[in-house]
C-alpha cells in the first residue's frame, strides 16, 4: 500500500509538472518567436510555468478558493492554454542547434558524469518521498510546510500573526500549498517534489549557459551543470521543502537572460529576465538584489550591443515590481512593513516590536565566523573543509574569533548550520577548480555571459559575509559560480593534455564525493526503505520524529475546536488543530511584561480562546515565571496535564468560572 501511494504522488507530480510546462511553452511560444534552442525552450517553459501556476494558487488563495476541485479546474486551464505548443516543442526543425559540440564530441567519461548527474537527480527525487522531520526539516515543519497547511485549513490565505515567517514571500510555497492540497494535506511527497523541480531547473539552466557564449559550448553548460549538483548542500536542498533553490533557479535565469540578449539582442530577453527578477523577489527578500541589478545589467548589455532597447528593459524592470508586488503589498497592508519583519526602524510592524527585531538580526549573524579581513581570506577553506574537520567553534576555523572568554554559542560560531554533517557543505571542486579558472580569466579574460554571474556573485556574498553566513543562504552565488567555473573548466580541456586532464579528474572526484555524500544521507538522514514504501511514513515519524508523538496525542484525544498554545514548541506541521506560538519572542499576542501572575496569564489564554498547552520544557526554563506559573496553574487546577513523554507535555486549560 505505501508503495502505491509513492506511485500515486508521483503520478500526480507529473501531472502538475506537464501543466506547468503547458503554461510555460504558451508564454515562450508568443514571446520568443525568434530562434532558440529547444533545450532553452524546455528550461524557459519550465521555470515561467512554474510563476504562472503559482501565482494562480496564490489568487485562488486570496479569495477564499482553496479547495481541490479549484485547483484541479486551474490546473485544467493550464493544460488548455498550452498543451498544443508543449507538443509542438517536439519538433526538432522549429528550433536551432543549441551546441556547437554534440554528443558525440564528448569523451567517454564526460558521458559517464551525464549519467552520474541522472543518477545523483534520481535519488534526490526519491528522497523527497521521506516525509520532513526535526533532524533534516526545522524551517519546513515550522513555517514552509506548516503556513501553506494552515491557509489549506482555513480555505483561504489570511493573515497568521503568531509567525513572522508567514509575512515572507511565498511563490515557492504557493506551489508546496498546491502539492498538499492536491493530497488533501495526506502526503508532503508532492510538495517536496516542486523543490526538487527547481534543483532540475538550476541544472537546465547552467546547461543552457553554452549557448550564451560565442563559442557555443555543451561542455561549459555541462560542467557547470556538474559543478552545481555536486554541491552536497544543493543535492540536500533538494529533498526538502525549503526555498534556496527556487530562489537559485529563477536568479539564474535572470542572468541567463540578460547574457542571452547580449549574444541574440532581441529586447524580449530583457523582458523576460526581468519576469524572473520578479519571481525571485517574490521567492525571498534576498531575491529582491536581482530587480535592483537590472537596471546596471541591462544597461551594460545595451551599451555593449548598440542595440537601443531601452523600453523593453524598462518593461522588463515594471514586470518585476509587478510580479514581486503581491506580496510586499500583502505585507503592508496587514503589518504596515512591506518588507515584514525587517527594516522595522524604517517602517515599523504590527505585532513586533524593536527589542524582537534587535533580536531577529542578532540570530541570523550569530552563524558563521567574524567579519574581519582573516575570515573574508579564509572563507573559501573554511566553506570548504569547515563542515567536515571543524564546526564545533570559531576558535577552530581559519579567522578571528567573535567573542573571547566563554561563549554560549559555540554550538553555531563558526559553522554554516546548525548541525555538522558532510551534506551541509561545498564539497571539493571549488577549491579545486576556481584557482585554475581564475589563471584562465587572466590569460584569455572573462566573456559577457561569465562576467554578469561572477558580478552578480560578488554581490551576493558581500551580503551575505556581513550578515547572515548560512551556507543554503549561498546557493544563488555557488549557481553563479558554477557559470564561471563550469567556463573554466570547458577553455582548460581545451588549452593541453595537462590541464585537460586536471579539469576531468576534478570533476570526476566532486561527482564521486557527491554521491558518497548524498548515499550517506539515503542510509541515515533521510532513509531510502522509507522513500521508496518499504517502511510506512508513521512508523518511521514514531521512531525517530518526537514532535510526531505529540502530534499523534494532539490529534486523536483532543476536540476539532481546540486552539493549542505552544510553548518551546514552533514545529506544529503535523497537528491537525489550531494552534500558534505563545513564547514572547515569536509575537505580541500575550504582553508577557504586563502580566502580574498565572491569573493574568490564564485570562489572556481565556480571550486567545486557547483550550490547550504544549511545552517542550527542554526550552522552556522551569525556573521562569512561566515556569512557576504553569506549576502554579497545576495546583490550583487551572491547568490539568493530560500527556507528557520526555520534555513535552500537553495540558488542557480549565473552562472560565461562571459569575
């Protein structure tokens, strides 16, 4: 039976993915009549579908239509509007050689690295039939699952107040929301699935690249293609439900389309970037760097073509405001942020304050190292090597140490994630490959399609070195980087025997490390018994998943109508009640300052509505006044506890006293 379900899921991913690309090729067909390679029709189809598609769901959303039968009917018109052009892009003669190599023209081991590439996809693909847990999931479980689940169960997309996450921009998880809802929220496969798509796409991407350049070259795509899906963080990214790699995908095709139109300067490229740029402001805040390169890009390519297209470049940066605005307009009209929760000096917030954000920017810099000159010189070998011999502290990388004396961080300075494990890095081939590359630019220079990346790459980590050193945050540059090296890479082979044999060797040794890698996380992280049937989602999520436990008690014992206050508890994914996050350093929903003792505590969960309590105690202090309080409402019978394993308790508020 769980076997069937798998072939069921992925039944019905196909089918969502054929609509995409149906609305997709609709849009490429109209736009870009002049000639294209079909490998470039594909990938473009592919990633303005997935806009189309999921820009429907979000209007379905917002006006209360969420239900199956809604989403099936636009599923419908996707197919409608395109599935005749989708089958038109069989047609070899409607299309240009991509390539001026062949595959014929590649060696017998850069034939065996394609198949490498389809193995490493292959498995990712399976992969995401594990449903998410706290080990590999926490952002999943905690807002990217567990907001698209709660619109599904209200029946439209409303304003959540209790997280902050839930402000964010949502393309990607329109599209998770449609997967769950599809499944009737009975499986997250299909939802994880559309993460994995965009891994695809990234790789599509790269591989187009080629055609960007004078040369043409199948091998620059390819290996840049290769270089990118040997990253174990990217092959990881792709077996959950987070947003990187959305956001890496439609960053690069953004830039692709600026570098096309410098080699074909038709003003349609500009348009379309700028489509993309949108989309990746509408991906994530981060995205928004890509609408503010547009300008500059596009001018740059312009002036190197000759070609006056500034109206379309004009079209194409509105198109971007307008495809991202949705959601900044969302955020201003129900916080007052447009760009919620940050900037909160700027332009407030409703339900932050400015000691929580003061907090929220001091989180999301404790990762990593310090910001001083030796850590920028040494960040290559520590993003390197640092997940795998250090990750432990900061006194234990190459850099400068953020705090002396004992530090109560150590579990995250000097690391990329919270966790050290072989599928949070860059693998070998940067450190490998980029000196060789960078001797290649010296001696030949970069080409316009290498140097927009490689810009738009220095950029990126500028930002991120000074503010948020999360190594998924990197994922749009390490893309920009796979261009530049994958361009290496391609003029090395080219250059002797030598350096070609240097090239393929460490490339070999990345694919080769990457599916050790991505094996590794098959047998401990996200079990392969479990992807494909052989182990049932729930006895898997009962051994090894205790927010599940919880969830399970929650969901079989307590009333429909019951509104659950979690405390130390954020991954409330698998309850199938309502709930929010009570800990004051989520929301203002409870003004803890203002509360005097467990009476004002119990009447501000009376006025919540709240008929339940869940603690995870291991990060809640007992010696807290909440902690006090709670063991004060068990005394006196304000609370009653109806379960408890290890650190987490539910227990259920007692009815307000009649007068």
């Amino acid at each position: 039976m769980e076997i069937v379900e798998r072939f069921l899921d992925l039944l019905l991913f196909t089918l969502c993915v054929l609509a995409i690309l149906s609305a997709g090729s609709a849009l490429v067909v109209r736009m870009l009549t002049f000639g294209i390679s079909r490998v470039e029709a594909l990938t473009l189809s592919l990633g303005l579908g997935t806009i189309i598609v999921a820009y429907g769901v979000l209007t379905l959303g917002l006006l209360g239509l969420l239900h199956r039968t809604a989403l099936y009917i636009w599923l419908g018109v996707c197919y409608a509007v395109g599935i005749a052009e989708l089958v038109r892009l069989r047609k070899p003669e409607r299309f240009v050689a991509p390539f001026s190599e062949t595959w014929s023209d590649l060696t017998v081991i850069e034939r065996f690295w394609v198949w490498l590439l389809v193995l490493l996809n292959f498995l990712a693909m399976l992969l995401c039939f594990v449903p998410p847990t706290l080990q590999t999931e926490w952002d999943s479980l905690s807002y990217h699952l567990a907001i698209p689940k709660l619109y599904w169960m209200e029946g439209r997309i409303h304003y959540i107040a209790f997280s902050h996450h839930a402000q964010f921009p949502m393309t990607a998880q329109m599209l998770y929301l449609l997967g769950m809802g599809l499944t009737n929220l009975k499986s997250t496969a299909v939802a994880k699935l559309f993460h994995w798509l965009f891994f695809v796409l990234c790789q599509l991407t790269l591989l187009c690249w080629g055609t960007a350049t004078k040369q043409r070259s199948l091998r620059h795509g390819l290996f840049a293609a290769a270089f990118f899906a040997s990253l174990p963080i990217a092959f990881f990214e792709a077996t959950t439900a987070y947003v990187d790699l959305a956001l890496t995908a439609y960053g690069l095709l953004c830039l692709f389309a600026i570098s096309r139109f410098h080699s074909q300067p038709d003003g349609k490229w500009l348009i379309i970037s700028g489509i993309f740029a949108g989309a990746a402001a509408g991906t994530k805040y981060t995205g928004l760097l890509l609408v503010g390169l547009l300008f500059p890009f596009g001018a740059w390519a312009i002036w190197r073509t000759r070609e006056p297209r500034w109206s379309h470049l004009a079209l194409g940066i509105f198109l971007a405001l307008l495809f991202a605005s949705p959601w900044y307009v969302k955020n201003w009209l129900w916080t007052g942020n447009p760009v919620f929760p940050f900037a909160y000096g700027v332009f407030g917030g409703k339900n932050w304050s400015k000691e929580m954000a003061q907090t929220y920017t001091t989180s999301n810099r404790e990762f990593g190292g310090g910001r001083d000159i030796l850590t920028f010189i040494a960040m290559p070998f520590n993003l390197t090597l640092n997940e795998i011999r250090f990750g432990h502290c900061a006194r234990k990388w190459l850099g400068v140490c953020k705090q002396r004396g004992e530090c109560g961080m150590q579990w995250k300075c000097g690391k990329f994630d919270n966790q050290d494990m072989p599928v949070l890095g860059v693998g070998l081939m940067p450190l490998a490959l980029t000196p060789a590359a960078i001797l290649v630019c010296a001696l030949e220079g970069l080409p316009f399609a290498v140097s927009v990346p490689i810009l738009a790459m220095l950029g990126w980590f500028a930002w991120w070195f000074m503010e948020a050193q999360y190594l998924r945050y990197l994922l749009p540059a390490l893309g920009c980087l796979a261009v530049f090296l994958g361009w290496g890479a391609s003029r090395l082979i080219g250059m002797g025997v030598l350096t070609g044999i240097f090239a393929r060797v460490t490339i070999s040794v990345g694919l080769v490390y990457a599916l050790i890698v991505a094996l590794w996380q098959s047998v401990t992280l996200t079990p392969l018994p479990v992807a494909i049937g052989l182990v049932s989602n729930e006895d898997f999520l009962r051994t090894v998943e205790p927010t599940y436990r919880v969830a399970e008690f929650v969901n079989r014992a307590l009333p429909r109508r019951a509104v659950i206050a979690t405390y130390g508890f954020p991954l409330g994914y698998y309850f199938d009640r309502r709930y929010f996050w009570a800990d004051g350093g989520h929301n203002r929903l409870i003004r803890y300052e203002k509360l005097r003792g467990v009476d004002d505590l119990v009447r501000e969960w009376h006025r919540l509505g709240v008929t339940h309590i869940v603690i995870d105690w291991k990060f809640v202090p007992r010696k807290s006044d909440f902690g006090r309080w709670v063991s004060e409402s068990i005394r006196r019978g304000l609370l009653e506890q109806l379960w408890q394993e290890g650190t987490k308790e539910v227990l259920e508020v007692a009815r307000r006293r009649r007068r």
